[in-house]
C-alpha cells in the first residue's frame, strides 16, 4: 500500500503542526497536463513520455471527467486498442480531494487508497490541481528548512556540540518499506537537538541522513543506517546488501536514477539522492560491488558556529539576535 513515511500520531510536533496547518491547495501541482475526451490514448502515452508523468486527467470546460494512467497505456498497447479516443477507456471511479481540506485529509488517502495521485478540485467542483506523495513531502520539507532558518536568522540560542559523548546508533533499514522509511533520519535529528546542535548541522545532518536511508529502502535488498555522534562531528553511514552501484559516476549526476515505473509513481527515485548527500557533507566516500554499497557522509560542527555561540552567549544589547 502507497504511504507518506510520516503519520500524524507520533511525528514531532512541528510536524503534526505543519500538517493541520497546510491545505491540500499549498501542496498540490497547479501546471496541469490534460486531454480532452477525444483524445487518443496513444497521444496520452505521448504526453506521459514527454513530461515524465503517470497520470494524465481528461477535462471538459474544467470539469474533470476521468483519468487515465499508465496501466491504461499499457491495457491499451497490450490490447491493440492504442489509436482509440480515451473516452472509451479512462478510468472513471474517481476519489478526490478538495483544495481546502488539511494536508492530513490527502495523507490518510494515501495510507488508505491504493492509488498514486490524487485530483484536486475547487468548490466550482473544477479541476484545480493533482496531489502526489511526493509533493506532500518535498512541500513538508521545504516548511521544515524554512522554520529552522527562521530560528537562525532570529539568533535562536543553543549550545555547541562540545560536550556531546561519543555514541554509535545503528538502524536497520528493509527494501521498499516505506511505512517506516525516514524513521533513521528522525532519531539522528532528535538526537543532534536535544545534545544542542545547530540549526544548519541539524539540517545538513537531516538532509543526508533521509535521502541515504531512502536509497536503501527504494534500491537495494536492505541495510543499516550508522550514526556515529562524536564531539566534533557527526558521521553517517549507510551500508546495504546489494546489488551495488554498477556507474558510480552515473549515479553521482542529478537527475540520473535506476529507479522503476512504480517507485517513480511513489514520488521517489528522481536520481537526487546521492548529490544531495554530498552537496550537504564535509566529507563523502562511496564505494560498491555487487556485495552491496557503502556510503559515508561526515559532517564537522564548525568553528564558525563555535564562535557564533560565544557571540550569542556574551552579547551585549547593541548586538544583533
């Protein structure tokens, strides 16, 4: 069953309150791809290649009449039918959100329906908008670095990571679980605050540890997570058991993903994951076979943030927050 690996019974507090906060209209995609109804289902699987999409809504006077999805595409090349209006073969026992509703609405849809978008209509009963998982997570995530930089740019107080003991933490990570996907991610955050990290290590150390753990719950046979927490650094390593990177240097450019047409559906596999933890590290070493990978991303508290701290712990009033 398709899920968002958040829930809105144990996730912290920030986010359980970004959740009842937005609505489905702050989240969903607006530039919308649609057919008419007469519309070929060959030239929908055209506009599926073109823009990188499973989905394609039929419209009339922006009513939303049906959908038509990749299963269909295939339904139809598999059945000869492929030249033939969509009318004929759109899927037509729609669910749908409302804009207005809470993201938590599309949440509990997707943990609750097996389907991969969801379309969004205004009050006029208009098609407004589509809802994936992975615009629901890339919106979260972009509310989630917006608030810590608001707490940067506030002079929020905390204190260095100097007296953080030395501590290993493993966590075990299984293919294509993504009930429990981000979990790891969680825990290293939970832990870097309470030791009184800062915003931007926590982000940093956030960022690599999600996408490291993502990886291997989309493409491999599964693994660990290892957060090693020092008094200078963090230290994450993901480390699977295969079946290994086959281009390293392919899999180190944006954009380039192994990822198949389901997990692609899911939100996932955009090929981002890998940049992303080197973009976000002080240090990255990769290596893999076909025995499995290993990835480690390190990421120093900086003297920067050391002398920032004695600034906003001996600041006069003159000085900024």
């Amino acid at each position: 069953m398709q899920t968002i690996p958040i829930n809105t019974y144990n996730s912290p507090t920030v986010i359980l309150e970004l959740i009842y906060r937005l609505k489905v209209k702050d989240v969903m995609t607006r530039s919308l791809v649609s057919v008419s109804r007469d519309a070929t289902m060959r030239s929908v699987q055209s506009l599926m290649k073109h823009n990188s999409i499973t989905g394609v809504p039929v419209v009339a006077h922006k009513r939303l009449l049906g959908i038509v999805s990749m299963d269909d595409i295939i339904q139809a090349l598999d059945n000869g039918y492929i030249e033939e209006p969509v009318e004929k073969h759109m899927s037509r026992n729609l669910i749908v959100l409302e804009d207005d509703m809470p993201v938590s609405f599309a949440i509990s849809y997707f943990d609750r329906y097996r389907f991969h978008r969801f379309p969004v209509l205004n009050k006029e009963k208009e098609l407004v908008g589509i809802v994936t998982t992975r615009d629901i997570t890339t919106r979260l995530l972009w509310e989630i670095n917006h608030e810590i930089e608001s707490l940067e740019r506030s002079g929020y107080s905390h204190k260095t990571a100097d007296g953080l003991q030395h501590e290993i933490r493993t966590f075990s990570v299984m293919k294509h679980d993504f009930e429990n996907a981000g979990y790891a991610s969680t825990e290293i955050k939970k832990q870097l605050k309470s030791s009184g990290a800062f915003p931007k290590t926590i982000r940093r150390a956030a960022i690599a540890s999600y996408e490291l753990e993502m990886n291997i719950v989309v493409h491999s046979q599964g693994g660990e997570i290892i957060a090693e927490f020092a008094d200078d650094r963090i230290t994450i390593t993901a480390r699977d058991s295969g079946p290994g990177i086959t281009d390293i240097d392919r899999a180190m450019e944006a954009g380039w993903s192994t990822a198949n047409e389901w997990i692609r559906s899911l939100g996932f596999g955009a090929g981002m994951g890998l940049p992303n933890v080197r973009s976000v590290s002080d240090s990255f070493a990769i290596s893999s076979d076909a025995s499995g990978t290993t990835v480690t991303s390190t990421i120093y508290f900086s003297d920067r943030e050391k002398n920032t701290h004695t600034i906003d712990k001996n600041q006069s009033e003159e000085e900024p927050a």
